[in-house]
C-alpha cells in the first residue's frame, strides 16, 4: 500500500508541473494561476474520491494522500502569495491566497456532492 501511495504521489507532482506548466505556456494568466488551478481541480478530486471511495480500503489512500497528496500544494500558493506581497502586488495576493482557499474549498464541496449522486 505505502508503494501505491508513493507511485500516485510521484504520478500527482507531475501533473501539477504539467498543468502548471500548461498554463503558464498557453495563457496570459500569471504565475500564480497554474499552482490556483491545479489547487482547485484537486480539491474536486478529493471530494469526489472520498464520496466514491469511502468504503474503497486503500483506494481513497491512493487517491487522496497519494495523488492529491502530490498534485495540490498548499505551500507554493502560500509562497506565490508573499512573493506577490513582496512585489507590492497586495491586491493580487489577496485575490490569489483568499481565491485559492474559497475555490478549493467549493470545489471540494462540490466534488462531494457529484460524488454522492454518481454513488447513488
């Protein structure tokens, strides 16, 4: 179980770099919008797995400590957020920190909810 968990990990840190990358290559969005993203979409992740995988075993697990574990990363958006503060940016970070924190918390809720409803 500790090698799934481990493997999924390693498979969620590099979507996060992906996804991450993909947006600051493909968007005029700035930095701190790939971390924001990868943040949001992998509290829906978790919110849907735990809905459909609670009575999975080591399935949630894999999914939650292990590829949610690696994809979302609460200490670079954190960092973005000082970084933007340092830059005089303190409109943006506000945006960034507080955005980050009600959308992933939404997106959990709804991930939850969706989850609910496909388990029936």
């Amino acid at each position: 179980m500790v090698l799934l968990i481990a493997l999924a990990g390693g498979l969620g840190a590099v979507c996060r770099l992906v996804v991450d990358g993909m947006v600051r290559a493909h968007t005029s969005l700035g930095d701190p919008d790939g971390i924001t993203l990868v943040n949001v979409t992998g509290s829906f992740v978790l919110g849907l797995a735990t809905a459909l995988l609670a009575d999975g075993g080591g399935a949630l697990a894999v999914v939650g400590a292990g590829f949610c574990g690696g994809y979302t990363t609460f200490s670079t958006a954190m960092v973005d957020g000082v970084n933007l503060l340092r830059d005089g940016r303190v409109g943006r970070a506000l945006v960034t920190v507080g955005g980050t924190l009600v959308a992933s918390v939404a997106a959990a809720g709804l991930g939850l909810v969706v989850g609910g409803v496909l388990a029936g």
